[in-house]
C-alpha cells in the first residue's frame, strides 16, 4: 500500500513557510511530494542549504526548490525557487503536510475501535478510537490516550500511562513508565526493564530491585531498538521534544534535559544528568554521574569519563 499524498497547490506551501512567490511561479501548480536534488521530478518540491550540493540544484527537475536568499539564482528555470531562512526547516514542514501518513507508523492491519485480537486487560483504560495492530497485550492498568496507534505484538504493562496522538511501534515492551502526548516509539524498543544494579557482597552480586519508573515528555522520538532503563530509586527522565536514535542504551537515573539530540549507538551510564539542548553524536559513550552542561555538542565516538 502506497502512502497518502497530499497534493497541494505552490501558492498554499509558500504561504505556509513564509516565502515570497516569484512572478515565474505559477500559484495554482500542484505539487505531490518531497524528493532530493537529484531525483525530483516537475511534481516535486526539493531544498537546499549548503553550497556542496550546488551542481545538483542546476541540474534538478523540481518543481520548487526552497532555497538561501544566496542560492535563489542559481536555481534553474524550470524550478520555482522559494527563499527561506532555513530551507531544512522549511522542507521538513511542508513534507508533514504532503505526506502525512509518513510522520507516525500506523498498525499494519486495523480500523478505529478495531482490537484484531489484542488483548486487553478489563482494568485497562483505552481510548476509544485507540488503533491496536494483532497481537498487541495491553496490562492491568495501563491507560492509552486518544489518537493513539499500538504496532502489533507490543505489550504494555504494568504501570503504564500513555498520552494522546502518541506512535507505540511494533514488537516494543514498556512497563512502569508515564509518555506524554505525541511521542513517537519506533519498533523494537524497550522502556522501563530493570536498571543494571547489583550490591557487591562476599558471596558474589545480589540483585538490587528497581523501584523507579520512566518519565517521558511530549513530542519526544525513540529510534528503534533502543533501551530505556527504569530509576532504581528517582526515575528516569527524558525531557520535552528529544530525539532519540536507534540502539541507543539510557540507563537507571539518568536524566535528560528538553530537546537533546542522541544519536545512534550512545551509552550513558547511571545517574548522569544531560542538560537542555544537548546534542551527542554516535558512539559515544558516556560515564555515570556526571553532569554535560546545557548546549554541549559531543562529536561522534566521544568519551567522557
């Protein structure tokens, strides 16, 4: 199955990011989707924002490019340009309207109100136009907001609380943890299992139980297959906005500031605090109890110890 596209006129996406429309471009042509430079065809919108990609703008096909007010000339005369402060940006909305189905996985198989066999727990508080996939569990008291889709063969529960609007991928496991509203949770991952923590005595380790929970905020983003351990005392914490990669580990405690930036395969170990804004780049691996200030860019494959 194709996903929807949602074409919309050249005048309405100009208007929606702020650009001016040159007297070359026709308002009332329609575009049809997003492609890069290289590959658009006359019914695509395209950008660019950096002088590396140069050669493929004055080759593209594109039916619109959104552009620096600095690239506007070197755009082709086939292709509308549309200049804009930040082309990304820019590019990234306009494609959530274009394609909307794209923005969030939806349930392979289903319809509204439709449980496909899911189970759930007569304790369980679901919205009613909760979409869950075939095979889904929800647990005793797990509450779904509204708007919210359910891949097939996750299991929720126990101590569960999801907001509205939210995307709970295929095959993930969450227990005792509180997401708010239109969080994104890619297939694979894992919120709320025990926090690696063991007590050193003479006859060997000895399990310390994890009483915490997982807090996550509103428009948060998990990549598939990454881990996200519950507090062994306080809880776990990832703040408002934050996108997350895949395989990512986020042990016990750690607590993480409002849209941070953590790309794939980084570790960060117990307790450590990550302040607002904070980007970490992939591989890097991250020390326990330690505090990386607000702002703080780690390249990729750092070690902070």
């Amino acid at each position: 199955m194709q996903p929807t596209v949602q074409g919309q006129s050249l005048a309405i996406l100009a208007g929606l990011v702020g650009a001016p429309l040159p007297a070359s471009g026709d308002p009332d042509r329609v575009i049809l989707g997003g492609a890069s430079l290289e590959t658009a065809e006359p019914w695509h919108l395209a950008y660019l924002d950096s002088a590396r990609h140069l050669e493929a703008l004055r080759e593209t096909r594109a039916a619109a490019c959104l552009v620096l007010p600095r690239f506007s000339d070197s755009v082709p005369a086939g292709t509308v340009p549309l200049v804009v402060g930040n082309p990304h940006v820019a590019y990234a909305r306009l494609l959530a309207l274009l394609h909307p189905d794209l923005m969030r996985s939806r349930p392979v198989v289903g319809a509204v109100s439709d449980r496909n066999g899911a189970t759930v727990h007569p304790s369980a508080v679901v919205a009613p136009d909760v979409l869950l996939g075939p095979g889904a569990v929800v647990g005793e008291g797990v509450t779904i907001g509204p708007g919210t889709t359910i891949g097939s063969n996750a299991v929720l529960g126990p101590d569960v609380e999801i907001g509205a609007d939210g995307s709970i991928g295929a095959g993930t496991t969450l227990t005792r943890c509180r997401i708010g509203d239109r969080v994104i949770i890619h297939p694979g991952v894992r919120i709320g299992q025990d926090g690696f923590g063991f007590a050193v005595s003479e006859a060997g380790l000895v399990k310390v139980a994890q009483i915490g929970r997982v807090e996550i905020g509103h428009d948060v983003e998990i990549g598939a297959n990454t881990t996200v351990d519950r507090g062994s005392g306080r809880d776990t914490v990832i703040g408002d906005g934050c996108k997350i990669d895949n395989l990512v580990q986020i042990a016990h405690n750690v607590r993480i500031g409002r849209h941070c930036v953590i790309v794939a395969q980084v570790g960060i170990a117990g307790s450590t605090v990550i302040e607002d804004g904070v980007a970490i780049g992939g591989q890097s691996a991250i020390a326990g109890h330690l505090v990386i200030g607000r702002g703080a860019q780690l390249a990729a494959a750092s070690k902070v110890m």
